[in-house]
C-alpha cells in the first residue's frame, strides 16, 4: 500500500478502499470465469446476479420499501434534472413542479426543468449565499403542483436538511447525490429520490433513481425512451447496454454499507466524522464556518481562514501531510472537507488534528 492519503475531494470521491481491493482481486478474472466482470454481457447470469443483489442490498440497507421500484440510469444527477419534469409534470394537468432552490444544483435543475413545464421557485437561499436553508412547506406548494423538489444535501455550500418537508399528497423529489445512504430515509415523506454514484455509491456517469410505483407511466409524450422512467423499469434498467461496471462497484459499496450497520451505522460514524471537525471550528476564533449551525452539513464541512494567503498556506500544508483536495468550491472559497461513507473517522481525526495544530503555529 502507498503512502496513506485521505482524498478529501467533493466528487468523483473516495470509495471504500476494501471495495477497491475486491475490484482489483477481481478484475482480471471475475469468480473463476477467466474474464473481466467488464467483460461480460449485461445479459449474462453473472450480470444478472449483480444486479438482483444489488437490488436486494438497497431494499435491506436502505428499508426501502416494497411499493418503490430501483432504476439505474444514464447520465449522472444531471440527466434527472430533465427526467424528473419529463415524467413528472404530467401528474397533473397544471404541468407545475416546486424548487427549493438551496444551491447551485437545484438552481441548475429548476432551470433545466423550465424548459418542459411550470416551474415556481418558491424558496430560494440565494440573496444569503445559500449559506442557510430557507422554508419550505406544503402550504407554499399550490395544490395543482405534479411535485415538489429539494436537494437534501448541497455539496457546494455544507448545508443538509435534517429532516425532509412533510409535503403530504404533493410528491417529493429528492436530489440525494451527495447524502443518499449516509442516514436513514424517511420513504413515508419521499415520492423520488435519486442520486449520481460518484460520492457515496461508485464510478460517475450513473445514477439510481429510488421512485414510487405509482409515479412511473406518466412521461411526456416526446420523451426520449431511455430517459422515460417505464423503460428501466419493464427492462430491469436494461434496455440497452448500462454501465455494468458502475453497477458492480455500486453493489460491492452497498455490502460493505452493510458491514458497517447499514444506514443506521453509517449515520453513526458521519455523525462522529462531522463532529470532529466541527468542533475544531467551533472552538476557534481563526476558523469560521460558513453556514447556519442548524443547517449544516455531515457530508460536506466548509469554513475559512482569515485570508488567502492562509488558506493557500494551510492547502499546501495538509497535502504535505496527506489531506487531499481541501480547496472549498469557487462560489464560497475557503476549505471544503467532503467526508461522504466511505471517509474513515481516521481521516476526520487526521484533518482535525491538523488543523489544530495548524491554528497554533500560524493563527
Ligand atoms: C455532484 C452533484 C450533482 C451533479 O452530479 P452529476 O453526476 O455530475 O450530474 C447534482 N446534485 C448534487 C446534489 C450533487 O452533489
């Protein structure tokens, strides 16, 4: 093993390094067969039982319940940003969906979806630098909405919501990317949840969209099949040739979220990860964070130092010591510390005891 480095990077991040060993052990001859799991069909009985264990790992790590359906689709977070309007709005004749507009990806997503439909942006973040989450409930949601839509957690910004809104009859949709698994999720409050792999669950260029059975059917009428929602599910997302590898990376991921306690343990752990470095910030006049207390995240930590010349100072600083991608996004500057699953609490241990000590000898 080389030299030990935590990648502290917003996405593609880190995965399990266990995961990635078995992808290595694996790699040139999957289970005996003599070829590389990239290698085989989609269609093969290999193939097939990836992606039923798959399946079967989400449903019991996540409890997610019988009346939602799994899909693996093309095109990262991105591509749900048209899919969702393109299958949703038609729910309702009004061809309305509500943003939460809490950063930069449900800015991007409210205008995508503005192309196909009626679209309110009933809270917005953005005069505060969405530095907080503002409100957002059923009673700012017209009754004739297809849906509402949040990000649960905003990557650029730190901030998270604790709880999702309660939305009743209206369905939520959830851009989970950069938090899906990383806690229990309460489905009694979920219409849609999907998330790109590449922060908590593999390679990127994928995502998986978790939805309730009764909100597939509806897409629009010029929607191109592989982004109508029936497709993946009559194919077993297998209409045409998917991104088997990303599925298998995805699956390994889910049995080592299992060995870990599932979602209930892996909200433990980030728990514990966050804490760590909050409370560093918490107890120093020479860190500040940038967001409101109650609304920050366990996933991504941002802060900043005094000035730049400090921060580029504790940049270099931390990569010498092995603290890897720090550089907080250009919309808030400072650091940016994403600490998604597959983060030990070593590496939240390491960068807080750097930081300390970095406080001392420069602050
Ligand atoms: C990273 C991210 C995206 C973008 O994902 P892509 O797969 O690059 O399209 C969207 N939403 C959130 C919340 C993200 O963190």
């Amino acid at each position: 093993m080389s030299k030990q480095i935590y990648n502290f990077g917003a996405g593609p991040a880190m995965l399990p390094i266990p995961v990635m060993q078995k992808i290595r052990d694996e790699f040139l001859d999957y289970r005996g067969m003599g070829v590389s799991v990239i290698e085989i069909s989609h269609r093969s009985k290999e193939f097939d039982e990836i992606i039923n264990r798959c399946d079967e790992l989400v449903r019991q790590v996540a409890h997610l319940p019988d009346n939602y359906r799994i899909l693996y689709t093309h095109g990262g977070a991105r591509m749900q940003f048209s899919a969702v309007p393109m299958n949703l709005l038609p729910l309702k004749p009004a061809h309305k969906g509500v943003y939460s507009e809490t950063g930069e990806f449900s800015r991007q997503a409210n205008v995508e979806a503005a192309r196909f439909g009626d679209i309110i942006v009933a809270s917005s973040g953005a005069n505060n630098n969405y530095d907080r989450l503002p409100p957002f409930s059923r009673d700012m949601v017209p009754d004739d909405a297809s849906y509402a839509y949040i990000t649960s957690n905003n990557t650029i910004y730190g901030t998270q919501y604790s709880e999702f809104p309660d939305m009743g009859d209206i369905p939520l949709v959830v851009d989970a990317t950069s938090d899906i698994f990383s806690r229990p999720i309460d489905f009694s409050r979920v219409g849609l949840m999907f998330a790109s792999m590449q922060k908590n669950l593999g390679p990127a260029g994928t995502a998986v969209v978790l939805i309730r059975e009764d909100l597939i059917g509806h897409a629009m009428g010029r929607t191109p099949s592989l982004i109508d929602y029936t497709t993946y599910d009559k194919s077993h997302s297998l209409a045409n040739t998917n991104n088997t590898f990303a599925i298998y990376t995805m699956c390994l991921v889910m049995e080592w979220m299992k060995e870990q306690g599932g979602v209930e343990g892996m909200a433990k752990i980030n728990a514990e990860k966050a804490g760590l470095l909050y409370k560093v910030i918490d107890g120093s006049d020479f860190y500040a964070g940038t967001t409101f207390r109650d609304d920050r995240s366990n996933m991504n930590v941002t802060f900043t130092l005094p000035d730049d010349d400090l921060t580029q100072k504790f940049l270099q600083d931390a990569l010498a010591n092995g603290l890897y991608a720090l550089k907080g996004h250009r919309a808030v500057g400072g650091i940016r510390a994403s600490i998604y699953n597959a983060m030990p609490v070593e590496g939240c241990r390491a960068l807080a005891a750097f930081m300390t000590e970095f406080e001392r000898t420069s602050g």
